[in-house]
C-alpha cells in the first residue's frame, strides 16, 4: 500500500514543479537571457518565502528632516549606522518630532511677544546633527552637535553623545566602561590639561600661562562630552573630549575637541571585560 505524505515539502514541490511547467521551455526562441534571469530572481524569492525564510533586510540609508518657515528653520540628521540599528533610530526620530514641537511653540510664543511689543521677529532655528565617531566590531559611537537660535545675538551649539554596545544590542555610556569615573579622571587629567592649553595657544596665536582668569585655567573633562573614537574601525583608539563655547574660551574662540588616544593609564580605567575593545596595553 502507498502512503501518502503531508509534509511541508510536498506543497512546495508541488510549486516548484507548477512553476517550472509554467517557465518557458529552454528551446523557446523568443526568451532572452535577461528575462530569464529575472524570472529565476523571482521565483526564487516566492519559494522561499512559501517556505518561511526571511529575505535579507534593505541596507539602512542615512535619514534628514528640514524644513524652514517664518517660525522655525528645522533640521534633524542620522548617518546610516544609527539608522541601520532600532533602537536607536526610534530614539531619535521621538527626540526630533519632541525638539520639533517644542521649538515651534517657543517660536510661536515669541512672535507673538514680538509683535505685542512693536519688536521685530527673528525666526527660530534647530539643527541636529548626529555623525559616526567610531563604528567597531565591538561599539558604535556616535557625536551629536546641536544648533539653537532664538531671536538674540548669536546662537548656541551643544553636544552628546551615544553608545551602543553590539554585543549587547543595548545603549551604554563611556562611564558604564569605566572602572570609576574618579579614576578615569586621574588617567587623563594632566595629559588632557596639556593637550587643552595647547589647542587654546594655536586658536590665540600664544602660549597659555595659568591664572585668575577661568579661560587659562583647566577645566573638568568629566564634565564634558566624552566621545570614543575609531580612525580604523577595529578597535577604540581615542576619548575626544568635547568642550562647547564659553567653557574652555570666550564664545569667539568657539567649541574645543581634545582628542586623548588611549593609553596604559586610560585602559587600565577601562573595566576588564571592555579592555579588548580598546587599544593600548595593560
């Protein structure tokens, strides 16, 4: 006696086979190469999502929101890596619709005060960039630089940051890889003192001698933003510290990055499990 089977594999032989009754026989002059081509691509692709398999994701391009108004010059910006990654992307897309919203109801709020008053109104502005500063096996690292005006003399820029550990498939920080930030702050606080002073002599044409004055004074890098960075996408070479205007100068001299590469000090304030992800010897 015959059994019959029911597997899965019957309904697709069955496809297969209808689908190759359906192709033109090889001998048939009028197809071409590229037709068939196509058709092999496609009835491929058919079968195998008849069989469960999941098609391999588009590549990730980077995403740009702008739009200017009387009210508000908008722009918010991601590479392709962050958008590449959930999370991420769903965390800026809220943080942008949420500055959207907000910028334009301070613009809104200050036309109309503007107008009240017999004041011109300046419109507004809010940009975001976000950039890769370092994209491993191990880390994604990504800077932001934030742009606000509204309406006075001159406008501000911030920054942060982000990092996302991929073997974790989580947000992190720089602090969460340290040992402590105290003794993170040891490592690299007089290297990074001396590398300050001399980025502030090449911007005033001088050497920088310490004083009363808070410009030629040190200022704390643990409370700056604290950027890893990559120059060959393997491992984390460098910790840029980022410093935004007034803090390290006055606002003409404008942002200061001190890149720091790692060394034997900052590694070994480097929590042991996150030690091969950076450079530098122990």
């Amino acid at each position: 006696m015959l059994r019959r089977h029911r597997g899965k594999a019957g309904p697709l032989l069955g496809l297969a086979l209808l689908l190759g009754a359906c192709s033109p026989s090889p001998n048939d002059e009028t197809a071409s190469s590229a037709g068939d081509s196509g058709n092999d691509v496609a009835t491929a692709n058919f079968v195998n999502r008849m069989a469960g398999e999941e098609l391999p994701a588009p590549p990730a391009k980077p995403f740009q929101q702008s739009e200017k108004t009387g009210l508000l010059e908008f722009l918010y910006a991601w590479p392709a890596q962050a958008a590449a990654v959930p999370p991420i992307d769903a965390k800026f897309r809220e943080d942008m619709e949420t500055g959207k919203a907000d910028a334009l109801k301070m613009a809104a709020q200050d036309r109309k005060s503007a107008q009240q008053s017999g004041f011109p109104f300046h419109a507004h502005s809010l940009e975001t960039r976000w950039t890769v500063a370092a994209d491993t096996p191990r880390f994604l690292s990504l800077q932001s630089s934030r742009y606000t005006y509204t309406g006075g003399a001159h406008g501000m820029t911030g920054y942060d940051t982000l990092l996302w550990d991929k073997a974790r498939k989580r947000e992190t920080s720089i602090r969460a890889v340290m040992t402590s930030p105290d003794a993170f702050a040891a490592a690299i606080h007089d290297r990074f003192c001396d590398a300050l002073d001399k980025a502030r002599a090449k911007k005033r044409g001088g050497p920088v001698l310490r004083g009363d004055d808070p410009f030629t004074q040190c200022v704390d890098p643990m409370k700056e933003v604290l950027v890893p960075v990559s120059s060959d996408g393997k491992l984390i070479d460098a910790i840029k510290v980022v410093i935004g205007p007034y803090d390290a100068g006055p606002y003409s001299e404008g942002s200061y990055e001190v890149p720091l590469p790692v060394d034997a000090a900052m590694r070994k304030a480097i929590r042991t499990e996150y030690q091969d992800a950076f450079t530098g010897t122990p």
